[in-house]
C-alpha cells in the first residue's frame, strides 16, 4: 500500500489521522486493517510500510484510542473499527477539544472588553479577514457600511448581511465594479445601495468597511505569484475599533462625505 500519493485515499486517510494525534505508524497501521477488514502484523506489515515490530506498538496504541480491537490468538490478530464509526469518534473528539479549548480562553478574556482597540492591526489572508468581518457585523446594532469586489462577496459574508438587516441595522453597500453592484443587490435585496464617487478599477482595493462608526477596515488584494485576476490574489488589511482611533476617523470621515445626502434623506 503506497502513502506518497497525495491524492490517494489511504495517504489522505493517514494524513487526516495524523493530524488527530496518531504517530505515523499508527495512523498507517489503521488504514491498512481498515482495508484488509483484519489481519495479523505482517499482513499488515505487507501492505503499510510498517515494520512487523512496530505494528504491536501502533495496535497498542489504537486499542488506548478504541480504534483497534485485539484478537489473544496466535499469532495475535487485530481489527478496525467502523471507518463511520472513526469519523463519529474523531467528531465528538474534536468537538470536545474545541469547546474546552473555547472555555479556557473565554476565562482568560478581561471581563469587561475595552471598547477601544488602539492602534491599527494587520490581518492577512481572505478567510482571516472574513472571520475578522463576520464578528464586526454579528456584533453590530446600528449601521453597517460594506463596499467590495465581487471576488470577496462569499455566502458566509451574504448570510451574515442578511441577518444583521433581519434585526434592525441599516445595511448600505457597494460594489467596486458592476459586477460587484449586481450581485450585492442579488444577494442582499434589503440593502440600501449606494454608488462609488471613486473609479476602482485600476485599484487593488478588495473591500472598505465601517461598523456603528466604531469599527473599520479596509483591505487590498495582493499579487504575489503575478496574476492579474483577483479571484486568486491573496488579500491584506488593516483594522481599528474605537471611536478616536485614527483608523476609524479617516473612514468615517470618507463614509460620511460618501453617504451624507443618503442619511440625509
């Protein structure tokens, strides 16, 4: 059994178990029964690149995981679990570590947060940033401003929009191009659309933000492999929060020049 192919389902099994905590023979040991149904250390020796000798080790230590049971013939036999009944077990684990891990950082959180951020912070990477985005609109009440290209538009970004609009903030949006434009009044049909006075398109500018007026951000598309198309541009931005945060002030003050006959009206 090979594991140096990338995309083969026994190296992406081993690959995934790896990354649960299993050691390398472990890992490669619990495909190879789970493939062979059950079998003794050199068969599975013959099939995983595991050396006989060390299977009993790697059986041992997927019997303490509850992925291996162990037949006291001789020689000793050994059998895999369900590969549903892995997944299961490995959700509930990861479950489990991910909400004590959530408890424990929650208890060492201050516990009244400062309202100003200081300082302007660095974020990099699309998903980052989203994440970063998603929490500002979740946790706002009063207005949101959003304007965007039309690569950074995703459904988690849609969805949240909605929600805030759902629960009485004022939702005002842009795109960076008619594309953009299109599909944010597609996507957020309750939004107030407003139009850019800035012509984007020989810009790298990915998305601009302002949150109540207290929370900002904007980011910028990255060409770092020489690609010109945004969808595979890496993206960076900068935040701030509060209301006497620099960064705060000169995008508030840009949003207010930009909006002040719609909130006018």
């Amino acid at each position: 059994m090979s594991h140096n192919t990338g995309d083969e389902p026994a190296s992406r099994a081993t690959t995934q178990l790896e990354a649960f905590g299993l050691s390398t023979y472990a890992a490669r040991t619990f495909v190879a029964l789970v493939s062979l149904g059950d079998g003794t250390a050199q068969d599975v020796s013959d099939v995983s690149e595991v050396p006989r000798t060390r299977v009993y080790d790697a059986a041992a230590e997927l019997r303490d995981r509850g992925l291996v049971d162990v037949q006291h013939s001789s020689p000793k036999r050994f059998v895999a679990i369900s590969a549903e009944t892995a997944g299961r077990r490995f959700k509930q684990d990861y479950v489990h570590r991910a909400n004590e891990l959530t408890d424990a950082l929650d208890s060492l959180e201050p516990k009244t947060l400062s309202s100003e951020q200081r300082g302007v912070w660095t974020v990099t990477g699309r998903e980052t940033i989203t994440e970063r985005l998603l929490s500002f609109i979740e946790e706002a009440t009063d207005e949101i401003v959003y304007m965007t290209v039309e690569a950074l538009l995703c459904e988690k970004l849609t969805d949240a929009l909605r929600a805030a609009s759902d629960r009485g903030v004022t939702i005002r949006v842009a795109g960076m191009s008619p594309a953009a434009t299109a599909e944010i009044r597609q996507s957020i049909p309750n939004a107030e659309p407003f139009d850019s006075l800035w012509d984007w398109s020989d810009m790298p500018a990915g998305r601009l933000s302002m949150i109540d007026q207290e929370k900002t951000l904007a980011s910028v598309l990255v060409d770092e492999d020489g690609t010109e198309t945004s969808e595979r541009r890496d993206e960076t931005a900068i935040w701030g929060m509060g209301e006497t945060n620099s960064l705060v002030m000169v995008l508030k003050a840009i949003f207010t020049w930009q909006l002040d006959g719609n909130r006018d009206d």
